[in-house]
C-alpha cells in the first residue's frame, strides 16, 4: 500500500500513479451481503483485486465456547440460514463422533430429504442473486419465486421456514406424514418444469450468455491450488463432492451422478447449479420411496423417555427433548464432520475436553474457501464483468464471515 | 460412519521448522488442498497447537481421506513458516489465524487480518482462552457481574 499523507484538517489522501485508480466494491451490501472489493483499475480493466471480508463476522467459533453442546446446533445455522439443514448436519454429525452415537435408519433418510431441498433452494438462491446482478430481474423474481416452494417443504418437515434446528444427535426432532411426500412429489414436478423455463429465459437468454460466456475462467489446476470448493470446483473439471467421497446421511441407498464440467466459466458454473438441481430431485424422488418405517430417535435416547414425551412422540410425532440433552458431555477427543452444502464443502472440528460445552470449534464454510477466488479471478478482466464473476462463484458473506 | 480408521490419520510436529518439510512430503504424496488451518490454545502448558486439515482433490483413493498437522508452538511467541507456496488454498486461513491467535507466519505474501478490524483488534487474540466475551445484557445482570467478565 501507498504511503497516506496528512494534507490537513484531518483529512489523508493516497497518492497513486496517474493510470491506476482504486475503487471500492461495497461494503453497503453489494449484492448479497455487506463485503467489499478493493480494486484497481488501469482504464476498466482490473489489475488487483483485494476482497475486504469481515464485515458480517458474528464471532461464532469464540461464541460456541460459551455454549451447551446442544446449543451449538442453533448458533451455527444461523451460518447460512437458507442451508441451515446442511450446516447443522455437519456439526452434529461430528458430536456424534465424539458421543459415539448413530442415528436411526428413517432419521437418516429424513436428514437427507432436508438436505436435498435445502440444497435446491440454495441454488435456485445463489442464482437469484445472480440474476439481479446482471440487471435480470425476470431471473431474479422467478428463481426467488420458486424458492419459497423448497422453503415450505422444508417447513413442512422440520416446522420452520429457515432455520430448522431439525438435526439433533441420534436422529431428528419431527417425523414426517404420508402426505408430505404428495406435497414434496408436486413441488418437484414444477421445479424439474422450471428448469426448461430457466434455461430459456435465462441462461441461454442472448444478453445474460454474452455476459457469463468464456468469463471468469477458473482451470482445474488452479482450483485445486487455491482449494476452491462445491459446483464451482466441479465447473472446473474437479470430480469431487463429499456425498460420494464420504457418504453421510442416507447417500449411499441412493443412485445418483456428480455433474462435471471443463469449462470453468460463468456459464458453465450457472449449467453446474441446474445440473444440480435435477440430480437432487432424482434423489429425493428415490428417497420418498424407499423410506423405511421406525423410530426417528436413537433407542439409548428412546429409553429416556417419560410417559409425557412419548405421548407427545406417539400423537404429534416430534420429540421433545430428553433432560440428558441440556447437559451432554462428550468424552474428551476430538471429531470432525463433513458435509457437502449446496454451496460447497462444510468442515467442523469439534475438541471435547469432557465438559459441558466445547473447549474448541472450528468451522470452514464453502464461502469462506471460495472467497480466496474474489481476491484471484476478476484479475485481468473488466470491472464490467465483475458482477458475473461474483454472481457465478455463489458467495454468501455471512457464511464466509462465521 | 466414515471417518474413523485405522490409518494414521495424524502427525504431531514438535519444532515448528519442519513443518514445511512434512507439508512438502504430504503434497507429494497427494494431498493438494488445506481444508482448515487454525489453532487450538492451551494456555495451561503455554502452548497453541497449530491444526491443519488436508485432503485430496486428485487422488481419490487416498487414505485417511483427510490428514491432520499438529505444530506445537510457543505461546508467548508463536512463529511458523508460511505454508502458502506448498499449499496456496492456506492463504486466507492463515490471515485468519494469524489475527485470531496470533501466530506468525514466516513469509506470507501479505500477513494482515482478514475478519477482524485491524485497529480495535491491534495485539489482542479473540480466539485465544485469555480473551474475555463481555456480557452485555445488563439488563439481566447486576454491574458487579458485568465488571467481572461474565462468561469465559
């Protein structure tokens, strides 16, 4: 950085070259969250770009040494509250590394149908988002339009829009009726409808294309070097989704393909999403079909129970939680879990020294990993297509900020 | 559930200096990317571990899928070589552990903080145990309570 000079009155100024000007991104909420770039420009090509995150940091890992175990689950999906299901996941799936304990066979297959409809309102946001960017507002009305379809699924399973709170270790904390499936086989049909639509009057929509087309090229080596994560890894060649990798949940009674490009653009990171998209409806139209009866609650947990909570289980179908909950103590150790979200891979690292809350957490968001792109990718290109190469990595601050 | 098994799936570094040599080692062997990078603080031996995750993008029948680097480093002056050149996906995470514990990362490109505002966080470590959260719902605590830290 430049030297800053006191010209008086309080006032600094940075002396820079006659051809380079700096300007600043955000951070007012440039698009989908307050961050900024900080920029310079030799006429309006970039020739430096400098992501200023931060700006919506909650202090989330310090905060979880204050809390219950328990209590952790609320605090991390407010994450990324539109994948909230994916991100509780991850961490209880690491808690229950350390309490040694799994979930039932129907519990798994209903934190997966959470996942797969969390992960298609995650896409069809991330591309509203993009749509606005580029000056699409049809895009950004109808893909923010059918997203609310995913969100009453969810709501329907898990009794909240966004943040579910619906993982809770050993299984989870409402069952489902036949008649969700009905509801969940309808929703689908009009989004596997949409997606024609989408494609049409938006992606392949001659001014949306000639902005996202052969922009921001991201290689395979280079998105392996900078462990960039998610579809935008996969629109880069990487063959890599942790779903196959590491199967949680119940991804490994499912048949299902992890949808691959070359070409590493704007557009072929926007075909990634859509492709994406139909993969999770082929998996939640497998899961609806083959979910097994029985119990959506570990039996070591099950045992716990008073003749109050079983009623309640018995009648409304939803667990109320056994008082063991409020004061778990996972031995001392350590445990991580992992879990693909729409927007990429989560990673949480719990250390347990044997209290009732964690000596320490660690969390890694997919945006947090893709925000090294910001500082890399609008390198060499025009501060007119920044918007595209911003829209098209799908990053959500207050998921990078943590 | 995956995770768990019997490869070792870890490496303890005593002298913070090696670990750009294990980090070497390990790139050869496959594992291309850093997942995580931070530290754990362990003030009652006055030492912070330096934690690093690694997985592979490339080789996908790599065992343990992911790998762990432990870095004992010195509490009152924790310096370590950059990992930036070996692994360029740990640039941003250092950053990060560098303003949240205080660690020095030997030639880094551009060591500053990266979440936290350089200026009300100057030499102070949230992330480290001696770092104190300040209550600030006084109106369920008496000032006495608030004056004394509140929760750790």
């Amino acid at each position: 950085m430049e030297a800053i000079s006191d010209i008086g009155g309080g006032i600094s100024a940075r002396k820079i070259d006659d051809k380079t000007m700096i300007l600043f991104f955000g951070p007012q909420h440039p698009s989908s969250g307050h961050m900024r770039i900080i920029l310079k420009l030799d006429g309006d090509v970039i020739i430096e770009s400098d992501p200023d995150i931060g700006y919506v940091h909650r202090t989330m890992e310090k905060l979880s040494e204050t809390k219950e175990w328990i209590k952790n689950s609320v605090l991390f999906e407010r994450l990324a509250i539109l994948d909230a299901g994916n991100v509780t996941q991850a961490y209880i799936i690491a808690l229950e590394k350390l309490l040694g304990i799994e979930p039932p066979e129907r519990a798994l297959y209903l934190r997966t149908i959470l996942s797969e409809i969390n992960r298609i309102s995650s896409h069809l946001y991330g591309m509203g988002i993009f749509a606005i960017m580029l000056g699409s507002s049809t895009g950004y009305m109808w893909f923010f339009g059918d997203r609310e379809i995913m969100v009453q699924l969810a709501e329907r399973i898990t009794g909240s829009r966004l943040t579910h709170t619906y993982h809770i270790p050993g299984g989870v904390r409402r069952d489902v009726s036949k008649s969700f499936f009905e509801e969940l086989e309808k929703g689908l049909n009009y989004i596997e409808k949409r997606l024609r639509h989408y494609e049409i009057m938006f992606v392949n929509n001659p001014v949306v294309r000639s902005r996202i087309e052969n922009v921001g090229i991201l290689s395979r080596e280079r998105a392996i070097d900078l462990g960039v994560t998610g579809p935008n890894a996969r629109a880069s060649g990487i063959d890599f989704d942790v779903r196959v990798e590491e199967p949680y949940g119940a991804y490994s009674f499912v048949d299902f393909e992890v949808p691959v490009y070359k070409e590493g653009d704007a557009l072929a990171r926007t075909f990634q999403r859509m492709d994406e998209i139909r993969q999770s409806i082929s998996i939640l139209r497998q899961l609806s079909k083959s979910i097994p009866e029985g119990p959506i609650l570990n039996e070591k947990y099950l045992k716990l129970f008073t003749p109050a909570m079983k009623e309640v289980l018995e009648k409304d179908k939803r667990i109320k939680f056994p008082a063991i909950f409020t004061s778990l103590k996972p031995p001392s150790g350590k445990a991580y879990g992992r879990v693909e979200e729409g927007r990429g891979e989560i990673f949480f690292y719990l250390e347990s020294n044997g209290e009732p809350k964690p000596y320490r957490v660690r969390v890694v968001t997919p945006s947090f990993r893709n925000s090294i792109l910001l500082k890399y990718l609008p390198v060499g290109y025009r501060l007119a297509d920044l918007p595209a190469i911003y829209g098209s990595i799908d990053y959500f601050p207050p998921e990078a900020d943590r | 559930m995956s995770g768990d098994s019997q490869v070792k799936a870890e490496f303890f570094i005593e002298n913070p200096a090696e670990l750009p040599s294990v980090a070497q080692t390990l790139k050869e062997k496959g594992y291309d990317h850093v997942i995580s990078l931070s530290a754990v603080d362990y003030p009652k031996s006055n030492e912070i571990h330096l934690v690093i995750h690694v997985s592979s993008y490339t080789k996908k029948d790599i065992e343990p899928k992911i790998f762990e680097i432990r870095v004992k480093l010195n509490r009152d002056n924790p310096r370590v070589p950059s990992l930036v050149k070996i692994w360029p996906s740990a640039e941003f995470q250092e950053r990060e552990a560098y303003e949240m514990f205080g660690i020095v990362f030997e030639n880094h490109p551009d060591l500053r903080n990266i979440l936290l505002d350089p200026e009300e966080f100057s030499g102070v470590h949230p992330l480290r145990k001696d770092y104190i959260v300040q209550v600030e719902d006084i109106m369920l605590k008496l000032k006495e309570e608030v004056k004394n830290g509140g929760n750790k």
